[in-house]
C-alpha cells in the first residue's frame, strides 16, 4: 500500500505544484493510477480541483 500513497502524492503535487512544477494532466495520470490501484479518495482528489462548473459527473 505505500506505493499507492506515493501515487496519490505524486497527483496530488502536480495539482498543486508542490515540489514539482504544476502540471494537471501528469496529476490526473498518477491520481487515475492510484484510483485503479485502489484509492477511495483520488478520484474526489482530482475531481473537487477542477472548476465547480466542471466537477459534476466527474471521473476518473
């Protein structure tokens, strides 16, 4: 399981630009890797950074 938390945070620093440059569509990659690996939260994760407008219907 700790590979997929590495996962999570890898998409979750591409969302936000945390120690790597921002980068939406490497931060959807790694958040749909740990979503098929098993997350219950990276599809909320990607989902809830999009704009409002957007977020319905939403997925990975």
């Amino acid at each position: 399981m700790h590979w997929m938390q590495t996962e999570e945070g890898l998409g979750i620093a591409y969302l936000t630009g945390d120690s790597v440059l921002k980068d939406t569509s490497e931060a959807k990659y790694w958040l749909e890797k740990t979503h098929e690996h098993g997350s219950s939260s990276a599809e909320d994760t990607y989902c809830n950074s999009l704009p409002s407008n957007k977020q319905k219907g939403c997925k990975l």
